[in-house]
C-alpha cells in the first residue's frame, strides 16, 4: 500500500523505476534528458559495472533512430561514448566503467538491448 492506494507487482515496479528515474545521479553540463532516453540510461546506470554517466553536449537535429534509441559511438579511457536519440535530437553521453575489464559485457549488454543499427 502506497500512499493509500493498493497497486500490483507491475503497479509497484513502474513506481519504484518512476522514483529511481526521479534521483538518478546524473552528471555533466545538465541534467535534462528526454523522458525515453532517461528510461534507458537509468537502465544502463542499473548495470553493476557503469559508476558514472555523464551528459556532454546536446545537438537538436534530425536522425533515422526511434527516440530512446542508445548507439555505442567509441570506446576511450576510463570507459565508453554513446549517443542517445531522443524526439529533439542526439546526446553525447560518456559511461564510466569500473573495472575497465567488463567493458566489453557492459557494450554487449547494449547491443543486445538496442541492436547494432
């Protein structure tokens, strides 16, 4: 019971992931994300290895993805960039991954949840 009101097994879980998008510790030049990219980054940041995102620049443009799509762009030290597609455009985001040797299943874990456009 939650605030007066009984709700289900799947009522309670889009509750809890509803308050867990609301404190995500997002980093970066702003903390302002498309309500289907923040879905699919609160997922990413639920990965045990990723410790940190990052938002870099946001670019209002055009693209061929469906908004909340997650592209791995390139890997660098420390972790990997994605970009996320949302409805006004794409963002630069950086995933921070510790220890650096579960990169390659924390990117294998995205592909398979996104696909490999």
């Amino acid at each position: 019971m939650i605030m007066g009101i009984v709700i289900g097994r799947v009522g309670l879980y889009l509750y809890l992931e509803v308050l867990y998008i609301y404190w995500m510790s997002l980093k970066g030049r702003h903390t302002s994300l498309d309500t289907h990219v923040k879905r699919n980054i609160a997922w990413i940041e639920r990965i045990p290895s990723v410790t940190k995102v990052v938002l870099g620049f946001s670019e209002s443009c055009r693209h061929r993805y469906p908004p909340g799509h997650i592209r791995i762009r390139s890997n660098v030290r420390g972790g990997f960039k994605i970009n996320a597609y949302s409805g006004n455009g794409v963002t630069d985001i950086f995933i921070k991954i510790e220890p650096i040797e579960d990169r390659d299943a924390v990117v294998a874990l995205i592909k398979q949840r996104f696909g490999d456009l």
